[in-house]
C-alpha cells in the first residue's frame, strides 16, 4: 500500500523514498515484534519464571517486513503502474468476462453432476466416502446458505449476524418432529422451511426500524437467544447432549440400510454405505439448483428489484409507493427459508445435532462466503464457499507440506492462519468480493455489467 | 372556492419540539395547474412537501386531495368526522393524505415527489429505476411474486407493458440511450430528469417536485420547464414545485404561494406575487414595505 505512493503514476523506482519507507517499516515491526517475539517466558525447574530472550529470530522477523515492503515498493507497485498505463480505459475484466460467465455456469453444473462418479472412478469405494462427504455434501451445504443470507444480506442490504439461527431452526424442527411423529424426510422439508420462514418474520418484524449496526447486533442476539434456548429448553432439546438417532432419508421409501428391502439388496448390490453418501449429495445439489433457481426469478421479479431498491435507499422506495416493511419481511422470510431447507438436510445428513453446530462461528462463515463472494453474485458465492469450505478441508490433507517443514509439522494447525491470510489477501486485492460487477435485472439493448462503485452495500 | 381544487392544505401546522416550522398554512391546488411554493431558505417548503407526501405526521391540520370531479369535497367534513383514510365513490375518491403512511400516499391517493437532493437507485440501471417505480402494478400482475416465480404469462405480458412504458419516458427525457446503463453515472442534469421520469411511472395526479431546477444550467433549465408544461398537459398531472429559481417559476407556474417562517404571506398569480412588497421584503429579509424602499434608494435601485 506505502509503496503506490513511492511512484504512483510514473512507474519509475524511487530507491531513496522505497529504503526511507523499508525504514519505517523496519522500526514499526521490531517496536511491534520485541514484546511479542523477542521475549518469552519459562518455567523453569523450580517453578519460577524466567525470561529469555530469542533475538535471532525477532532479526528474522524484522528482515521478512524489510524485504516484503522493498519487493512492494520497488517491484509491485511500479508493475502495477505500468500495468494500469498501458490499458488505461477498457479494463480487462470487460473483455474476459463475457467468455468466461457463458461457459462457466454450464461447465460447473455438468461438474458438479459428474463430481461423485468421477471421484467413484478415482478414489474407489473407499476413498471416495470422503471425497464426497466432506467436500461436496459439506461445500453445497454452505452454498446453499450462502444463497439464502444473499438475498438478505446481498440483496436486500440488511446485514444478519444471526443467520446461523434459522439454520437451527430448520435442523431441530425436522428431528424432533422426525423423531416424535415419524413424519418422512420430503414431508418435514418444507415444513422446516415454513418454520423457518415464521422465525423470520418473528425475527423481522422488532428489527424493522433498524438499520446498519443496530439492526447487525440485535440479529447477533437473535442468534444467540436461539443457541441458548436449545441448550437450556433441555425437556424438549436435550440441551448439550443433542439430538441423536435422526431418521434418515430414504430414496423414495426404500432405506439405505443392510435389511432385505433395503437399497443394495433391492437392487441387487453389495451393501455399502456410500449409496447413501451419494444419494445425500445428489439431494442437497437439487436442492442448491432450486435455491439458485428461484433466486434468480425473484431477482427478475418486482420483489426482487424492490429488495435491490430498498438496499440503494429506502426512502425512494417509500415516495415510489413500495411497501418497506412488506419488502424487508420476505426478504428475511425467504432467507430464513432457504436456512431452513439446509437444516433440516443437515440434521438428516448427520443423524446427530447439537447447538455447538449452531455457534456464532457459523454466521461469521456464512456471511463472509457471502461478503467474499461478491453482494449479491450467485457465481460468486458459490466459489467463495468452495474456496472457504473446500481450502480449510483441503488444508488437512497437506501432508505434502510435511517434506518441506520436516515431519514435526502439522498443517492442520496452521489452517486457520493460512485461512486468514488468505481472506484479507483476498479482500485487499478485490474489496468488493470476487464478482464485484452487478447484473441488472433485465436491459433494454445490452446488458452491461454495474460497476460496483455504484452499487451502495446497504446499512 | 372556484375552480376545481386537486389538493386542499387546511391550518397545516407542523412543530419539531419547541420549532414551528410551518404554522397554520392553508393553501389550495387547483387541478391541472402548476402552483408553485416558494420562500426565503428555511421557511418550511420541504416541510409542507414532507406533509404532503407521508414523510412527517402533521402537528395539526387537514390534506385532502380528490381525484374524479369536483363533486366528491361534498364528503369532505364526513369522512373528517368519521376518521376514515379515504372514501370512494362512482365518481371519484377522497383522501385525507395527513392520516396515511407515506408508501400508501403514492400507491392510492397517486401523489409522487422528487427530492431536493437526488435519490436515484444509483447502482441500478435507469430502466430499472423506471421498473421499480411500477412496483405495484407489477406486483399485482406476478400473482405477489407467485405466478412470476412459476413463470406466467401474464406476468412476462405486465413487464413487457412496463418496460414499454419505461422506454415512453425514456424517450420523453431524451435518455433511451442510456437506458442500460447505471443512473449513477449519469450526470447531475440528467439525474434530475430522470428522477422525475420514475415519479411520473407510479401514474401520479399530483406530481411534487422538490427544487428540480437546482444546480441546472440555464439550458437544462429550460428543458425542464418544458418538460414540466408536457407533464402537465399531455399526461393530466398537476404540480406543486418548490422552487428557487424565479425564471423557472414565474415562467411555469399558474399560481404561487408565498411562505415566510412557517406561515403563508402571499398566494396569487405569478405577476401579483412579483410585485408584492411583502415578499419582496421577506426575499430581503426586512420587516416591512417601508423598508424595502429604503434599501432600494441604497442600492440605487
């Protein structure tokens, strides 16, 4: 960042204004570094602490934000500079994209329906369990409740730090009622939605006159009182201990299960419980394509443009006759609902639920798939959850990592930290999410992308 | 009365605590006129316009507004009395705009504003602002949202009528060029034609516009008065201005009404109003006539 402002415009190297600033940074990191890596202390045998001191490595450290802002100042940013000259008018994203956005969607979809075979073919049958299980069931799941706070958040512009509490709703509403009526899977599925939905709107309705941070606490709280009604509710919830023993759902009455009727006997194969894997990964994938489906209507619908209205300013909306308090009650109804829909598939997927599955945690992970994503970009959001989703899993199966820092190396420990730096990574090289461009909702002549300088985020 | 009146302001008061912003106002807008509001900085126009369309619940005081003849103010103390939002009847309808929210303002009783300071959709395109401002109608044709998500006819035949409509104003404001692209990149001039252009899709009888000449160049300025008198006569939309820019409003306007610290000091035809000496004092911001004369021998006038 410092280093754009040693040659901005230019693209020339200012040796004298890169070292004064390396300077700076060279005294900020070893005034930051001396407490926090410097010293240490330890216990030593006789239970007394003893300060040592690790100047070797604090040199290290103070050398690494040296040399990391000379490579900015005197490589990236006058790259950059020159970059930015030469193509001065018509980026280049306006010119990639229109290739890309026609053949991406078809590409993924035919992917994400040939995924389990192709995983089947490589991995075998048991490799494959994982494969499926963790990333694809695990990645939709997330895809489907970053579309549903989307059009809430990304949509309509009213930021839910509580998003994680209708997921809950949806995944209690379907096994209790599973385990108390023995009511099917497909029946309790838009049941959950609908009680989800009614969460919404209850949930909506005292948090109308809100806006921007107001209305994001009182969400959060929201969240929370739904948490810590499960844990205490204990006569109806089972409080920690949880949910166990969820029916699961069976492929149109025929249970995945080793009995004559069940799936492998009825059609005459080798039980195995990747059936059941499968059959799971194709029912949340429909229902991720109905979720996506119905978004995109809506976005062409009256509500969909008034929710996009509403988020740009809502007093226009008002002096245009568009009912404010009706607009933002669907909004979080059909988000709520979307929720709903991936907790009860959750709750059926696990067979096991319990409120640690429903921690703030949880809200954070949603909307920042939605927020890195892109407000409002479906595409966008599906890649940030395969990328926040999808990188996390990944980052376990590293043990490649193991042969170059040595076998004492565990990079399931440093997983959120790669996390991490990945997202502000992300986040300083593209601030408004990966699709930062907006669609409009229908066109005249030719559709052409909203930068989103324009677009306002909401409040 | 004479004529036939559209909108009747009667003792409008509004106080924002110890503040009196606009004092017992009684004003009338007659049907198909211009009737401009004007007044030094301060003297409660927006208030009134506030009023007008919802925004703020009066203090005290009455807004009726009739649409159809001049017969339906027969109902007027009834439905005053009886504490009804509205009253229909075979000719017409009556409302009383100070008991309804603002949205209901627009939607029934087809009162549309703009606003001082532009408030576009600025990160959508302006055929969408134009969608938007058909919301209702719109809304209705999906079935609220229902057979639109199912993909109905009847739907896809509403919008194409809409973006029809749209492409009519877009036309009308010299725009349809730009219709896919964002109003936000519009510039100033254009963003307050097509501020009015979506005020104008929600089929408004009263149209109030907010200070639309403000920070226009004298072409622009003289585009839109012409595209206030189309309003006016092609589209059967009355207008309440507020306005600043007295070449704009002495030019365009039918009647006049004077305010000055809250209260009505001069209402009439533009000529009268320009040689009252009680608004040339409050333009002046001196206390009387007598006043007036003297600061026009100082400055030589």
């Amino acid at each position: 960042m410092a280093g754009s402002t040693a040659a901005p415009e230019t693209g020339d190297i200012d040796i004298v204004g890169s070292l004064k600033h390396a300077v700076v940074t060279a005294l900020i990191a070893f005034g930051l570094f001396l407490p926090l890596i410097g010293f240490k202390t330890t216990q030593d045998i006789h239970n007394e602490l003893v300060l040592e001191t690790r100047f070797p490595l604090l040199l290290i450290f103070v050398a690494l934000a040296v040399a990391g802002s000379l490579v900015m100042s005197l490589i990236i940013a006058p790259w950059r500079a020159r970059r930015l000259r030469r193509r001065p008018a018509t980026s280049e994203e306006s010119r990639i994209s229109p290739a890309i956005a026609r053949w991406f969607a078809p590409f993924a979809l035919g992917f994400v329906i040939v995924y389990p075979v192709l995983v089947l073919v490589i991995g075998g049958f048991q490799g494959a369990v994982k494969w499926i299980d963790n990333f694809g069931i695990q990645i939709l799941i997330y895809v489907m409740l970053g579309f549903g706070l989307n059009i809430v958040v990304g949509l309509a512009g009213l930021l839910d730090l509580g998003y994680v509490a209708f997921y809950a709703v949806g995944s209690y509403s379907y096994a209790l009622l599973a385990k108390t009526f023995g009511l099917s899977f497909y029946m309790l599925l838009p049941l959950a939605g609908i009680l989800s939905a009614f969460w919404g709107i209850l949930l909506g309705f005292p948090v109308l006159r809100l806006r921007g941070d107001y209305l994001a606490i009182v969400t959060l709280a929201f969240g929370e009182i739904i948490r810590l009604v499960l844990i205490n509710w204990v006569p109806v919830t089972n409080g920690y201990a949880g949910i166990s023993g969820i029916p699961r759902p069976s492929f149109f009455g025929i249970p995945f299960n080793t009995d004559d009727n069940g799936f492998a006997a009825v059609f005459h194969l080798e039980f195995s419980p990747i059936y059941r894997t499968i059959y799971l990964y194709y029912l949340i994938l429909a229902l991720v394509l109905l979720t996506a489906f119905v978004t995109t209507r809506l976005r062409r619908l009256p509500i969909g443009r008034a929710w996009e209205a509403l988020r740009e300013d809502e007093i226009a909306c008002r002096s245009l006759g568009i009912n404010t308090t009706h607009t933002k009650l669907t909004a979080f109804a059909l988000g709520a609902m979307f929720a709903g829909f991936a907790g009860s598939f959750f709750a059926a997927r696990q067979g096991f639920i319990s409120p640690e599955s429903f921690t703030f945690l949880e809200s954070a992970t949603i909307l920042s798939i939605v927020v890195l994503g892109g407000m409002g970009s479906q595409i966008g959001v599906a890649i940030a959850a395969i990328a926040m989703i999808g990188g996390t899993e990944i980052l376990r199966e590293l043990d490649v990592l193991k042969t170059w820092f040595g076998n004492d190396f565990d990079p399931t420990q440093y997983r959120m930290l790669v996390f991490g730096l990945a997202m502000v990574l992300i986040m300083i090289v593209r601030p408004r999410g990966l699709i930062a461009t907006r669609a409009p909702s229908l066109f005249l002549t030719a559709r052409k992308p909203v930068s989103a300088a324009l677009v306002k985020e909401g409040q | 009365m004479t004529g036939d009146p559209l909108l009747r302001v009667d003792h409008l008061s509004m106080r924002f605590g110890g503040l009196v912003a606009v004092n017992d106002l009684s004003f009338v807008a007659e049907r198909g006129e211009i009737t401009a509001l004007i007044g030094p900085n301060g003297a409660g126009k927006t208030t009134v316009f506030n009023c007008v369309t919802g925004f703020y619940k009066p203090t005290e005081g009455r807004i009726a507004l009739a649409h159809g003849g001049a017969r339906v103010w027969e109902n007027l103390t009834a439905i005053t009395l009886r504490g009804a939002r509205y009253h229909r009847r075979a000719d017409g309808a009556l409302f009383l705009l100070e008991r309804m929210p603002d949205y209901l303002v627009t939607q029934k009783a087809k009162v549309a504003r703009t606003f001082q300071n532009i408030r576009l959709f600025a990160g959508m395109t302006l055929l969408e602002n134009l969608l938007v401002a058909q919301h209702n109608p719109l809304m209705i044709a999906s079935g609220f949202t229902l057979f639109g998500v199912l993909g109905a006819k009847s739907y896809a035949r509403a919008e194409a009528a809409a973006v029809e409509k749209a492409r009519h104003w877009l036309d009308l404001i010299g725009l349809i060029d730009r219709a896919d692209d964002p109003a936000g990149a519009l510039p100033y001039g254009a963003q307050r034609r097509l501020e009015i252009a979506r005020a104008m899709c929600t089929d408004p009888v009263l149209l109030c516009l907010d200070e639309p000449a403000a920070g226009l160049n004298p072409r622009e300025s003289a585009e839109l008065n012409q595209l206030i008198r189309a309003i006016r006569t092609d589209h059967a939309t009355s207008v309440l201005l507020i306005e600043h820019d007295m070449s704009v409003v002495m030019e365009i306007s039918d009647r006049v009404v004077v305010l000055d610290y809250g209260s009505k000091i001069a209402d009439g035809t533009p000529d009268a109003i320009r040689n009252d000496p009680k608004v040339i004092a409050a333009y002046l911001g001196v206390a009387d006539a007598d006043e007036v004369e003297k600061i026009k021998a100082e400055v030589g006038l």
